[in-house]
C-alpha cells in the first residue's frame, strides 16, 4: 500500500491513466461513427443530426459495456510504453518487483470501475429510457409503427381471446395505465366480441389481472361503473415484467429495490438479479483487466516475444467477455445462481493475472 501511493506508484498511475484516456478517446470515435450508421440504417428517412442525437443518448451505456476492453488496451498501452522507453527495464534493476506494477494497475482499474457503477450506471440508465422514448416518438412520427402509441397484449384459451390495450406501463413493468379489455368468445367456431372493459389501472397478480376504476360495457346493455375487478388470467407476469422493463434502463440504485418488489409480487427476476451481481462485480472485472493488461506486458523488450505476450493478454480478456456472457446465458435459464455467473470470470480473470506475475517475477 505504501509503493501504491509513493511517488513510483503515482507515475504508474499516471501512465495508465493517460493509457486509459487513450483507449477511451478511440473507442468513443469508433461508438460514434458505428451506432451513427446503425440508427440511420435501421430508422429510415432519419436526418444526421436526429442519428447524432440519438447515439449521444446511448453512448453512456455503450462505454459501459466497452469500459473493461478500454481499461485491458490502456494497461497494455501504458506498460508497454514504459517497456520500449527502457523505464521498465531500469525499474526492474533497481529491484521493482513484478507485483508492483500489478497493483497501481488493478488500483486504477477498481477506481474506475466504482465510479462506472455509481455515476455512469445511472445516467446511461437515464439516458437509455430517453434514447427509447426518443426513438419510438421518431418512428412514430415518420409512421414506422402504429403500436407506438400505447402497448398490446393478448391472452386466450380455447374457449376465447381477450385482446389488451394500454396507454402505457408503469416501471414495475406490472401495471397498465389507461387499460381497454376487449372480450371474445368462441361460437360456432368463431371468435364474437362479447364485453369490453376500460380500467385505469391494471395489475397483474398471479392468476389473475385486478382492476381498478372501471367502465363494463356490453352489447345491448348499459355500461356499469366498478371501483375494483379481478379477471381471470393465464400470463406469466415474469415473462410481461421482462417484456417491458430491461435491465438497462434500470440504475444500479434502482435495482435492488425492483428486485425486492418483483420478488413480493411473486416474479422471478433473474434478469435483474444477474444485472445487480454484475455491477458488484464491475469495479473487480476492471481491476483485472487493468491487472491482465500490465501483466502481459512486463515481458522485457530485448528478451523478444512481446507482441505474442500481447496478442494472449487480448485473446484472455475476450475469452473473460465470452465466457461471462454464456455464464449469463447459463444464469437466464436458472442453471447457475446470478451470483455465480457474474463473479466467476472476474475471479477467474484475477487468478490468471496472478498467475502470470508470479510466473514473470518467480519463474
């Protein structure tokens, strides 16, 4: 901890800060330039600025999900910097041991990786439900999509079909607002309207959807007021919560309390769960990919084989990528607990990282 803060350490920090900010500066050029392409593709008749507009509202989630390859490639940049200028070599003769440079590495990395997850994490957030408001209001606009305005959903069984309208959702993902129940049923093998409802609320519970200051009208008949009603139904409201909230336009601050509600309302929130674990994990996972990028890059120069030491600490940091995302795969499926998928390549990745030094200062 002191070599950490002594003035050797603050230089390494430096370096793989300004390696970092390096990395950062690409990846944001490459982020603008491809997602620009990509909204103008697949929202037609879009103008430039529009596009820009709309990439800017999603870039903070996009650096997110890059930040561990920028804070790999920094690493590697500032340590391999120190290398070819012969500071690295001088530094070992002087006695620097290998863990040294390991540590202000991992130190920046775990930093960075606290402020993704507190600040970053929740403006992305913000600024993904804004990117989906915006992007819904521009097809809107130019007519791409009728289902804009409002949500359907439709429920039946053999015996009839009840087709659902909703102005809009609530961010449990459970409730409609401004919900029309239109009711049919099945008669000389053909759907007939029977009743239509209008609540402006709707929960779904399980088993069924309760109502809530309601209109009933029927053919022939007067509409009747309800204060409440409960309609049968056969939705999984784990699969209607995963339809309408994603768990990017949830906060790292907003998640655990989701969680705790989707639970008491009797959903499984796996999704959520493995969002919330994976988070925790951010500030390890960028400790050791900062870790991983310094320790394949501690190989002398003169001794050769550098590029080859290189290319296997990128081929390890996308093998963490992969490996995570099909442990996430494993999570959704209820296979393995969220907390095993999210923490396993972190913890893999670190015990790589120590390997590798221990390997270089003792082997």
């Amino acid at each position: 901890m002191n070599f950490l803060f002594s003035r050797l350490g603050n230089y390494i920090i430096g370096k793989v800060i300004g390696g970092v900010a390096i990395a950062l500066v690409a990846v944001l050029a490459a982020i603008l330039l491809i997602d620009m392409v990509e909204q103008m593709r697949t929202v037609t008749d879009i103008g430039t600025l529009e596009a820009l507009r709309l990439t800017l509202l999603k870039t903070p989630m996009l650096v997110e999900q890059t930040l561990p390859f920028v804070v790999l490639a920094g690493a590697m940049m500032a340590i391999t910097g120190l290398n070819r200028s012969s500071e690295l070599v001088a530094m070992r003769a002087a006695g620097v041991s290998a863990w040294r440079f390991l540590a202000p590495s991992a130190f920046v990395g775990a930093i960075l990786g606290l402020i993704a997850i507190t600040a970053l994490n929740p403006l992305g957030a913000q600024f993904y439900k804004a990117f989906e408001a915006e992007r819904e209001d521009v097809r809107a606009g130019l007519g791409a999509e009728a289902g804009a305005n409002g949500v359907w959903i439709r429920q039946g069984d053999p015996q009839g079909q009840v087709v659902i309208h909703a102005d809009g959702v609530d961010s449990s993902g459970a409730v409609l607002q401004g919900a029309t129940f239109l009711f049919f049923e099945v008669r000389d093998d053909t759907l007939r309207f029977t009743r239509r409802m209008r609540a402006e609320r709707a929960e779904l519970k399980r088993g069924f959807w309760q109502l809530t200051d309601l209109v009933e009208a029927t053919p022939g008949s007067r509409p009747m007021r309800h204060a409440n009603l409960a309609i049968p139904t056969t939705l999984d409201a784990s699969e209607l919560v995963n339809r309408f909230v994603t768990p990017a336009t949830l906060s790292f601050w907003e998640l655990p309390f989701f969680i705790r509600e989707a639970r008491a309302a009797g959903f499984a929130p796996t999704r959520y769960e493995l969002k919330w674990q994976s988070l925790l994990a951010y500030p390890l996972l960028l400790a050791v990919m900062a870790g991983l990028g310094a320790a394949f890059s501690l190989q002398l120069q003169r001794l050769g084989n550098l590029a080859k030491w290189g290319a296997m600490g990128v081929g390890i940091g996308l093998f963490l990528f992969f490996y995570s995302q099909l442990a996430g795969a494993f999570a959704m499926t209820q296979t393995v607990p969220a907390v095993v998928a999210a923490w396993s390549a972190p913890l893999a990745g670190m015990f790589i990282a120590l390997a590798i030094v221990a390997f270089l200062e003792d082997g």
